[in-house]
C-alpha cells in the first residue's frame, strides 16, 4: 500500500526507528494506527491519553488495537490535566485546547525516548479548514492521511477491516463530552468534502467553508518572521 510505504521512507529519511501515534477510538486514528502498525510491525505504538473520555471511545480503541495487535500505553491524564487548570484557572475552549496540547506533549515523550516520529491523525478535509488544535493534534511529524478527504478515509477503513461501528459514529475530537465536530464546522463532512473536490455547494456552504480556510491560514504555515532589512 502507498501509504505505508511512504511512512517507512519518511521514517527511514529522519534517521528514527518507528512511530507513535494517539489512539483517540477514532476513525481518523484508528486508520492512521493501523497503517503505522503495516508499516512497522515490531515498532509502532499506539497511545490511549483518556481525560474523562466516553468509554464508548476507550472501548473503540481498546477493538482496533486487539484486532490488529497494535502495542499500546495507557497514559491518564487526569491528574496533570486538573493540576494544570487549577493553576491556570478557566474552562471553555482554552482549557478544552490544553487536552490537545498535552496529548502532544506525552507523544513527544514517547517518540524522543523511543526515537520515534509523531504520526498525526489529521485528514485533508480537516487541515484544509483548520479544524486541529495548534500544537496540540495538529503538532506531528508526518501526516499518513492528511492527503485524503474524509469521505475516503472512510473507504479506506473499510479496506482495512476497521470496526463498522468505528466507521459509522459521529466523528468527535472529545475535547467535551456530547462534543460532534460537524456541528462545529457548520458543515457536514459530505458538504465540506464536495466542495473541496469540486467547488460547488450553496451560497452558504461555500461562504462558510471560505471563512474557516480564510481565518485558520496561520495554522497551516510556518510562524511568520520579520526580515530586517
């Protein structure tokens, strides 16, 4: 398959030896752990990183990685989680964030001790709107899937012989509980993907699915820097 291939070319060129990945229960992180786990067999981890998760997802991650023997690490974030908002004081989006970031902390652990690269989740539909956290699920290395829309990492999990029951629940980044990420963007992922792919939609998709790539481009760039000159 391609796209194993090209994560052990990718793997080879850093100099490392496997990949890590974050196993939310997922669609998006079930189809990238198992390519990882393709791609290296003896050196692919998967992380479960619940902080008051629905067990619904523990449970789904818990399927994909007995399924397809993916060596995992349960790490409970709880307790730092608590600590650092206790801290720092606030809830809404900001603290909900925090979870994305120190999820990526705890990958980045895992990967400079094992001397592994981050596999990111993210699919082309979501970094094409800026739907990540920065720093948090959009802080990687490679990016296996982040060439395909939505809709064909859905085929693609079918080819692969993920659970039905993973394919077919509403796609969630369980930054909140009840959480859905179509209501979010605004759009559905069949809206979103169709005008990706061809342009077309209502006056309204179109006009929304603009102003999310308009107001996310500084996720998808390097920090701008000021030249002297």
């Amino acid at each position: 398959m391609q796209i194993v291939e090209w994560i052990r070319k990718e793997v080879k060129k850093a100099g490392a030896k496997g990949v890590v990945v974050g196993m939310s229960g997922g669609l998006d992180s079930s189809v990238t752990a198992v390519l990882c786990k393709l791609a290296f067999p003896e050196e692919s981890l998967g992380l479960i990183m619940p902080y008051m998760s629905d067990p619904k997802d523990l449970e789904h991650a818990a399927l994909v990685a007995k399924k397809f023997k993916i060596k995992t690490k349960v790490i409970e974030l709880t307790p730092v989680y608590e600590k650092m908002i206790e801290s720092l004081g606030g809830n809404g989006i900001a603290a909900a964030n925090l979870k994305a970031r120190l999820r990526m902390a705890v990958l980045y652990y895992f990967a400079n001790k094992l001397r592994y690269l981050v596999a990111g989740t993210g699919n082309k539909s979501e970094l094409s709107v800026g739907y990540f956290t920065k720093y948090g699920d959009g802080g990687c290395d490679i990016l296996p899937i982040g060439g395909l829309l939505k809709t064909q990492v859905k085929k693609l999990a079918k080819r692969l012989g993920i659970p039905e029951e993973i394919i077919q629940k509403a796609p969630s980044a369980g930054l909140w509980r009840g959480q859905t990420d179509e209501s979010e963007l605004g759009v559905t992922y069949e809206q979103l993907d169709g005008f990706l792919s061809t342009g077309k939609g209502s006056t309204k998709i179109k006009r929304r699915i603009k102003e999310l790539i308009r107001k996310s481009e500084h996720k998808r760039r390097l920090p701008a820097v000021c030249l002297k000159k």
